[in-house]
C-alpha cells in the first residue's frame, strides 16, 4: 500500500465519508443519510412516499429505510401553463422542509445511545438516489439525456470526454435569469447557457 484511496469495499473507503468525516467536531460522527422518493402510482397510491435510509450501512435493506412523510397530489384541475409549475412548487417545498431540519441537525448534531454507548452524531446528506423521471424533475434537466455531472455536447462525438458542470456557475446564472433588476438581453443571456447545459429555462 502506498497510500491510495480504496473504492469498492465500502461507503466508508470513499472521497465522500472521508469528507463529512472531517466536516465533524472533535468527537463527533457523521450520520450518513441517503434522501429519495419514488413517484410511482402503483398499487392505487394517490402520493409519493419520501423515503430516508441510512447511508453508513453497507447495504440496502428495508431495515436502513424509513419513510418520513409523502409528497401530495394536486386534486383540482388546473390550467396547462399552471399544472408544471404547481407540480415544482409542491416538491420542493416537501423536500425543502426536510433539508431544512437535516440543517439545523447537522450543525447542532443529534445524541443517540450505540450498543449502550452515548455519542453524537452529525447528519451529512450524502446521497439522493432517485429514479430518472424524479432526478430530471427535481434537478430542472431538461430530458432524459440531460446530465448533472457533465454539459450536454453540440455537435460532437458521444464517446469525447464532456466538460464537467460547475454548481457555482449554475448557481449564478439561475440568479441571473430570477433577477428582476438584470436587463433582458443578459436574463436572455442566461438562460440561454442554462438550456446549453442541460437545465431548464422555463424561469
């Protein structure tokens, strides 16, 4: 061994845990959390379960899972230009107010008692396995053959390396398109990279 990080035998062998392990206090640990949701109407189920499991454990049973609350759906029949952007609404506020309590938590930490040992635990977000649909919608890709990691390519080859997204720029140019003060040639501007990228432009 010459000191290369090891993939493949565990979440604890990996750039992730490696990071929220040292975003802890002294003393503490990280409470590795998986956020997901399905939006399947199978089985008559008129909502979206929301789902969070516990990413510390090197498995996927039903006992690392726990649902914490559903999304609802919009009874009333709405306009076409009005029914994607209720459908937007009603998800990210649900998921916001979950993140909004994993915040709080990963700050001030969460006690709990291990095997009879007392300890505290700081909740880090590490993943959110959703399915395609669920990840295009809540992430504001376009399609299906959009990608949160890369930028979609004009005009090239499939098997060319992509350039890779970069979250602060996108973070400015949705600024951008949401600022009421910004000119229109530069909103247009904006949102114009933004459907480049992958992302909608529908703001």
């Amino acid at each position: 061994m010459v000191g290369e990080r090891v993939y493949g035998a565990g979440v604890q062998y990996g750039n992730a845990f490696h990071t929220a392990f040292n975003s802890c206090p002294e003393e503490g640990h990280p409470m590795l959390i998986n956020l997901h949701w399905d939006g399947t109407s199978a089985h008559g189920i008129a909502a979206t379960p929301i789902a969070v499991g516990v990413a510390n454990y090197n498995g996927q049973g039903a006992e690392s899972h726990a649902c914490v609350g559903y999304m609802p759906t919009v009874e009333t029949k709405l306009k076409d230009d009005t029914h994607t952007e209720v459908k937007f609404y009603i998800r990210q506020q649900c998921i916001g107010a979950i993140l909004s309590v994993l915040e709080t938590a990963a700050r001030t930490g969460v006690t709990c008692r291990i095997h009879g040992i007392v300890t505290t635990l700081f909740p880090r977000l590490i993943a959110m396995t959703l399915d395609q649909p669920e990840n295009q919608l809540y992430f504001g890709q376009q399609n299906a053959l959009s990608c949160l990691l890369c930028r979609r390519r004009k005009g090239r080859s499939a098997h060319r390396k992509a350039t890779s997204q970069s979250g602060s720029v996108i973070k400015v140019l949705y600024n951008i398109a949401e600022d009421s003060r910004a000119d229109d040639h530069t909103v247009k501007l904006a949102k114009q990279k933004l459907a480049r990228y992958g992302l909608l432009n529908h703001l």
